[in-house]
C-alpha cells in the first residue's frame, strides 16, 4: 500500500517563475491538503481540496493556486516566485470519513534564487 | 483562535534518558483533536498520535507515552529511554471541529546524544 508520494523531490527556480508541484494521495484517500514549510518553522496550511474543489484555503495570496483530479491527486501552482517562497511543500491526504488524521507524504523542497 | 505552542525549541539528552516534550493548546471548541508528529532529517512528517479532547485517556505506546490534560489545556510527549534513532523534530498539533487544517506548533528539535 503505497502511501503519500509527491513530486518532485527539489526543484530550483528563478525569482518571477511559475512552478507546479504534484502529490497522489494514500490508497483510498480522497482528501488533500497542501502545506508550505519554511526552514525551522512548522508547516502552514496552504490549501485542501475535496471532490475537485477547494474547500478551504489558509492565509495565502492567490498566487498559490491548486487543482484536484477524478483520481484524487492534486497540483499546486505558485506564479510570480518570490525569494520567500523558498520552503518544503507538504502534501497530506485524509481517508474517506476520516476527515482529522492527515498522512503526509515526503515533501518538495523548493529553492527561489 | 487555534493555537498550539511547544515552548521548548532544542532539547538534547543523553540516550537511554527518559525526555518529556511540552505541547500547550488554545482553542474556542469543546470538539478537537490533538496529533503528535515526527519529522526525521529527511522532511516526511510521520504520524504519531491522534487524541480526541472527549478522551482524557492516557496512552502508551512501547517507548512513547502521552499525557492529555484538558484542565491544563496540554499534550505532552514522554519518550523513555531514549534511542539516537529517536532524534528529529516533534510537533504537536490540533485541528478543532470546524475545520479540516492543522495547526502546528514551532517543533521541538530533540538531539539524542551517543
């Protein structure tokens, strides 16, 4: 049973670039969360999405945007990259009626140069 | 609003010593939960514990105990006898009833000297 996989593992860009980072969710999880992680801190919830849609969102600018496909895997897309957008993205995905425990896959590291 | 604090930012202990990691809570809910998770060097958060606020119970597992206390609004993490293997940094967490995000605390990074 495969768990939370995400890719890529790291990725630099350039300040101004557009990124997208992916994540499946764990077998039979239909719930993803994204988080953003900056170095020494604790993860901050950026988005989730349920049956296609974003069903809340944290304190994020619209920047960061997302998308949730028919097999539950997810994008996140961050446009405009700013040199504080350097961070690890975390993926989390929730079992079907399970909505507290989230599973979290091994992260994007992200460098903004 | 939701908030969890871990007050300790580094701990370091000698292995096999016993370590205990502070985690305090605020929320406005009388339904939420609590979660304990592990974050090795390689970034993955490993899903420790879940403990719902209507369960004071404390647990055990192997090496890992936990003590929720509602009238002190804390959920502390005891590790005994601890293994190198052991060193990461630990997070405490809560989601409340009205919504699917986890609030993290900072961490606390726990060094397990040879």
């Amino acid at each position: 049973d495969a768990g939370v996989t995400q890719s890529p593992t790291h990725l630099i860009k350039t300040r101004g670039q557009q990124v997208t980072l992916r994540c499946s969710p764990k077998s039979g999880h239909d719930t993803v969360s994204w988080y953003q992680q900056a170095l020494g801190q604790g993860p901050q919830f950026i988005f989730q999405y349920y049956e296609e849609e974003e069903r809340q969102r944290g304190n994020f600018p619209d920047r960061f945007s997302g998308h949730q496909f028919p097999n539950y895997s997810s994008e996140l897309n961050v446009n405009a990259l700013l040199l504080g957008d350097s961070a690890l993205y975390l993926c989390a995905s929730i079992g079907i009626g399970q909505q507290e425990t989230q599973y979290f896959g091994p992260g994007t590291r992200l460098l903004v140069l | 609003a939701q908030k969890v604090t871990q007050a300790q930012t580094e701990i370091s202990v000698v292995e096999k010593e016993d370590v205990t990691l502070d985690c305090v809570y605020e929320t406005r809910d009388t339904t939420y939960y609590l979660f304990w998770y592990k974050q090795p060097p390689s970034g993955e958060l490993v899903f420790l514990i879940r403990r719902n606020s209507f369960d004071e119970q404390n647990e055990i597992s192997g090496r890992y105990s936990w003590n929720f206390q509602k009238s002190t609004s804390s959920f502390n993490f005891t590790i005994t006898a601890s293994q190198v293997v052991d060193s990461a940094v630990y997070f405490c967490a809560l989601i409340d009833d009205r919504d699917d995000k986890i609030i993290f605390g900072k961490g606390t990074r726990l060094h397990i000297l040879p």
